[in-house]
C-alpha cells in the first residue's frame, strides 16, 4: 500500500516554515511497510485544498492531512476533504459541549467559531485530541474506485503525534497487510563520505532488498539501512548480515549501530572505565564541553572544562606556559597537548582535551590557514596530538574540530 | 503571478531527508513579488513525476523543478517535463562534447550514461551549471492555455543557487510585472510568545497589506514583516512605519531590527563599550561560551569561560567558596553571584556571567525542580541575579539559559 501526505497551511508557502509532520509521519508509515509516494503543501486555500484533496484521493491508498482544523476561517480541512469525497460535514454536538466545556473550565466563554471544531464529515470515526481543541478523523471506505484511508489530523507537531500514536498506528495496522520492517544505522567517523563510499558501496549493492541511505555531516557519516520481508526475523536477519559485513570493512570507524551520538558513545565508555575527562578549548569555544554536557547524567564523568580563547587564559585555566605560546605560537601542537595536560592535571581527571586552531573566517595566515586545528588528549601515559586542516565555515570547522577531539577520546577508550 | 516548486528525489520521500531547496527558491520568489501556491514533493517514478509536472503546468504561471537531472537511470526530470509539455527532446552535441571534456580533464573517461545529461527540450535555453554536470533548462511559452515559465534546477543545493542565482533571477524579473517588496525582522526576548501576540497583534492587524509571521523559539521570538508595492519607498515607508510602532510597543525587549542574533548583539555593545566579559557555566555546560565565540571577532572582547560542572570545579576555576555551596547548594543565586563575580576577577574582564541550575530530565528536587535556574551578571558595580523556571527538555532549558543570561549582559550594556 502507498500514501500520500498533505500538510495545510499559508505559512508553510512562506521561506520559513517548513513541514516536518511529514518526516515523522514517512517514519510510522515505513515502519508498517506502507511507501510514502507523494508529499504536497498547499495553503488555506478552499479551491487548491479541495484540488489537492482530490487527486491525493484518487492516486494514493492512503491520505493523511495534517493542519487546517482550527477554528478560524482559515481552517477549511474539514470542508475540503469532506467536498472531495462527496460527503456531508455534520456538527456534534457531543464535541460542541466538550469544547464549552474545556473553554468554562478556564474562566472563559466559548466564542462561536470554536464550534467549528465539531464538524465531522459524515461516517468518520473521531480522534480525540489530548493536547488541543482541533479532533482529528479516520475514514475508510471505497473512494474513487478503490479502498481509501483518509486520516485528518491536527498541525501542531505534538498535537499530531498525540492524535496519531494512539489512534491511528493499531488502526492502520489492521488495515496494512502484514510486514516486516528492519532498521539499522551506522555511525561512522574518521573517514570521509566518497570514501566510505567507496569502499561500503560493494558490500550493500549485494543487498539490493535493503534500501541504503547514506548522509554525510561534518565528521560524521551516516548508514541507514531497511529492509522489509514477511516475517520479523527474515527482514532482521538480512539488516543483521550487511550490518556486520560493514562493520568488518570499516573497523573502528562505525562508532555506533545503534542510533547513539558520539558524545553518548565516549559518555558509555568513560563510566564504564570508571574514568573522567576534562576540556580546555579555544577555537571551538565551548562546543566541545556543550556536546559532552548535553548528555544527561554527564556530571558522573565530565569534572570541567575551560574556554581559553586569550593566551592568559590558556595560563591561567590550563597553565600552559607563556614560553611555550610565544616560541610555537598559540595555534600549535606543543600548546594543544599543554591545554590537554594542563587541564588534567588542575582537574584531577582521567583524561584532558586540548582543543587549538583557526575557525575562521578572518584570523588564518599562509603558515596556520583557516581550518587548521591541533587537538590533544592527555592521560597518565602521555599526550597525542592530531593535526588536522578542515574545510567550511567557522561552525562546520568547530564542528569537525569538536568531532575529531570527541573521536581521539573514544579511541583511546575503546 | 504565482508558482509552483516540484522536488523530485525518492530520498525526499524517506524520514531523513528534506527539501530545503523551496525554501531558498521561496525566498526568491517572494522578492519578485511571485507567490508559491503549491510545494510537490515526488520520487524517481516516471508515471508520478509526468503526473505532477503536468498538474503543475495546469495550474500555477511557474513551474520549477529541482533535482533529477542526473546521469542514471533514476533522473527522469528531463524526460518527465518534455512529456508533460508535449515536446521533444534533443540530445545537445555541444554539451556532450563539454562533458567529455570534463571528464578528459580529470584523465575519466565519459560512461555512455552521462550523454543523457546533454538531452534538452526543444526550445530550452540551456542553463550552465559552473559546480556540477548537470545543465539547467529554462522554458517560456504559451501550454496549457495559458504563458507559463518552466525552470529545471539540479538538486544538490550548492548547485541549484549556482544555477538559479545568475542565470534566472534577472529572466524572471523581466517577465514578471514589477513590484517592489520590503521586508523587515524584529527579534525579541524576554516575553512569551502569547503575551508578545497579544501586545502586537492590535498593531499589525491596523495592517492588513503587510503579511505578519511570527515565530517562537526558547527564549526568542521572531517577527517577520513583509509587504508589497509598484515602488520601493511606498513598500519600505509602509514596513518601516509598522516596525516604529512595533518596536515603540516592545520597547526594549526588541534587541534587534536587522537579523543580528542577540550574541551579535552583546558582541556590538561590547566592542563599542570597550569592555570584555568572561563566563563560568553549570547546566548551560558549554553552551554560553559556544554562542558567545560563534560570533567571528569575538576574540576581541571575550576573554574565557569556566565550565564547572562539579562542585571542586566551582572553586577552583570561579573562586566560590566551598562553604557557600554547602550552605545554599550548588543551584542558588548564591553561587550564581559568587561564580559571575569570581570569574570576573579571575580573567579580569569588565563582565563575569555565572548560570547554574537544573537542566534535567535527573537530578530536580521539590524544591529545585528541572528547569529552576539562576542567572547572574557581575560587574564594577554589583552582581545581579535573574532566577528563572523554564519549561521543556534538557535542550530547550540550556538554550532558555544561554538566552536569558546574553539578554541580562545587553541589558546592562544598553
């Protein structure tokens, strides 16, 4: 079976607004093995809706609208779709006292167009919607020819999710025939996006029933794979197979298979050693710590960090040595291992990460250009260093900067 | 005159991707006073793509296309748009000749494949593409009734701008009847979303031929004001008027009126006042830092930053007392004040930021629940301090924090 989505709204017409209903809803419609075939996005506009309306009808199995059930005059969903299908809108009154209700519980007297909101087209089932005024419908029956399922649902993301996660997952499932859907993603850093490529190509070409999706960030490459098969165990199986024929091409690369971010990978590995970290960084500024930080419960293994952005601060938080900035510079090797060794040491931590480059965009000479970045990692045994020159803007360099500083720590942990 | 954009790619159809290409071509439009009307998103599939070119053409003045204009099998654009019109195409022997050229220059040599991307619709004017090997077409003439403009774009976005930007803002202009469209963005902080509507509302409503867009984030609202007329001063003069009685309404909590961000902002007051700030963060854990040097330049005004997650940390790097933190606890104004003051003195800036608090989902109490969090700003003069209970996930209080704490630092130095 295939679908398709519509979401309603002027403001999605407009350069900053974007859909993203749609994503989620792909997401749940994948999963049941239902293909999502077209996406449209049409204003608060009576004749293009109903247009739309139409053809999404005749050419999907499934049609899901998200938006356009509030209770202004700009809300004509319901109308819409109820015109496309041919079928009446008629007002409940069960809903119109629920919303008088809602409104008096507030202090507050219901003004007329919220009745609006109970307009049901005739034969739909309503879905209640926790979170706001706005019902979503479900109605099934044939249309145009063909078995339909047509699902109105709210535009706010979480009044969306809240109408369709109980509502509509079991009730399409009953309708979908059965299959089985496996997923896997690969995490992989280190390696660049044709390169990973290249070498991953040869191996899921093998799987042509395996859909491969690869998304490249700065530092870090994405694998997704999909399969889908009539049984839960078939389709897991196959995913299962090509998983661990990458894993065995790309190594240590693929830091994660099973959808954790770096920072939570290097968070694992440092509880599990029972070991701490601490940061001193310059051209990243905070980013580093920030994406050690945004883990929760991060406080049991991340002591401090400093953001040491003048050279009396790299002496003052990491006690680099002036000396040392004014022999090879701030932006070296020799003091991004002092920042790493520095910080350790004031911290009291298992491990220390010294961060040092040029972000850009103004700042680089013809010796230390933009995009040059030393980062370090000190223990008790001792500091590496990694030089790396990075492409991009000042935050895709910080990026990559923050993800290579991230992977030397999961190396080293691994 | 308004338009339709079609995306064409099956892995717009997947959770992972999005078309982001409409929203830049929307913004382009919008400037030539041309309505988007419909946004179409469809798969490598030829019957679906001949489907929605020919709807399109039906229905809108322009008609742009962006993505399968590539080398395989899957890129039936081209093909798609020629049947939908009813026209020809032809294979461009100069364009092949120039492919493989490209190739040769690279020591490739061209896979048969590749010709395809010479195939040009008969009365095409071919647009070059200087980033890539896929050419842009652009198509003008009386089908479907009515005088329609038909533009073929590559997907990749780089590409896309690299096309469109040259070789179609300027044809467009000459077709399209002139107008003139000023637009205008206020930022605002410090006042919730339904409140700041409430205060505006009564304004902008008194104009009802500017459009209105408001958009919320944590801690930071944007209004969007855009409006048209047959000559730039009559549009500007118009936007201008809304944004002097908008801005005279919100007074202050309006931090800028030209898409500065509030970290370019404290940047600005910063180097005009000539003064330096330093930073000593708990839960924003990097976060404040991170936005504060995201600004290119800010080395000049800001000196460090101390991420001090644990209590050791607070003491070492911000000089708070240890005995101040058994007796208040770590989340109080206490410690906010003793780390912005103690951080301050350590770096010697003019300013000293401190935030500490609950970012959660863990670690909240009755009494300091997830989302308690005190802000505090040290100078010359005294230390303040802003306690505040943000809603939302761990995310979305660090960024209210970060947000709060940049607002107190351009408040003071307003």
């Amino acid at each position: 079976m295939n679908a398709e989505i519509i979401a309603i709204g002027s403001e999605l017409l407009t350069p900053f607004r974007q859909d993203t209903n749609s994503l989620y809803l792909t997401e749940k419609l994948n999963d049941l093995g239902v293909d999502v075939i077209f996406k449209t996005i049409v204003g608060d506009n009576r004749e293009r809706l109903t247009e739309a309306a139409t053809q999404a009808i005749s050419r999907a199995d499934i049609v899901i609208f998200s938006g356009g059930l509030g209770p202004t005059e700009d809300d004509l969903t319901r109308e819409c779709v109820a015109q496309a299908l041919g079928l009446e809108l008629r007002r409940d009154p069960k809903i119109v006292s629920a919303l008088e209700e809602r409104f008096a519980a507030r202090g507050w007297k219901m003004s007329p167009n919220n009745a609006k909101q109970a307009d049901v087209i005739a034969g739909a089932t309503i879905l209640p919607n926790p979170s706001g005024t706005a019902s979503g419908q479900w109605i099934a029956g044939k249309y145009d020819g063909g078995e339909k399922i047509i699902i109105l649902l709210p535009g706010p993301p979480h009044e969306m999710r809240a109408v369709f996660d109980p509502d509509c997952m079991e009730r399409l499932r009953a309708k979908v025939p059965p299959t089985f859907i496996a997923t896997r993603v690969l995490k992989i850093t280190g390696i660049g996006e044709s390169h990973c490529d290249a070498r991953v190509a040869p191996i899921y070409q093998k799987y042509p029933e395996i859909q491969t999706t690869i998304l490249a960030g700065a530092g870090e490459i994405q694998l997704h794979l999909k399969t889908q098969a009539t049984n839960l165990e078939d389709a897991q199986r196959r995913a299962d197979q090509l998983v661990e024929q990458i894993e065995a091409e790309l190594g240590d690369l693929v830091f994660s298979d099973n959808g954790d971010s770096l920072e939570q990978i290097v968070g694992y590995y440092l509880q599990m050693r029972g070991a701490t970290v601490a940061v001193a960084e310059s051209c990243t500024g905070g980013l580093l710590a920030e994406r050690i930080t945004s883990v929760s419960g991060s406080s049991r293994y991340f002591l401090g960090g400093a953001v040491v952005y003048s050279n009396a601060m790299k002496t003052a938080f990491a006690d680099v040595p002036a000396v040392l900035i004014a022999e090879h510079g701030a932006v070296s090797g020799a003091v991004a291992c002092a920042l790493a060794d520095g910080i350790r040491k004031r911290c009291g931590s298992t491990f220390g990460v010294g961060v040092t480059g040029v972000a850009g965009p103004t700042g680089g000479t013809a010796e230390k250009p933009v995009g040059l970045v030393f980062h370090a990692l000190a223990s008790e045994s001792g500091v590496d260093v990694v030089e790396r020159n990075f492409p991009g803007d000042r935050n895709r360099i910080r990026q990559f900067a923050s993800q290579q500083a991230l992977d030397m720590l999961r190396t080293k942990l691994m």
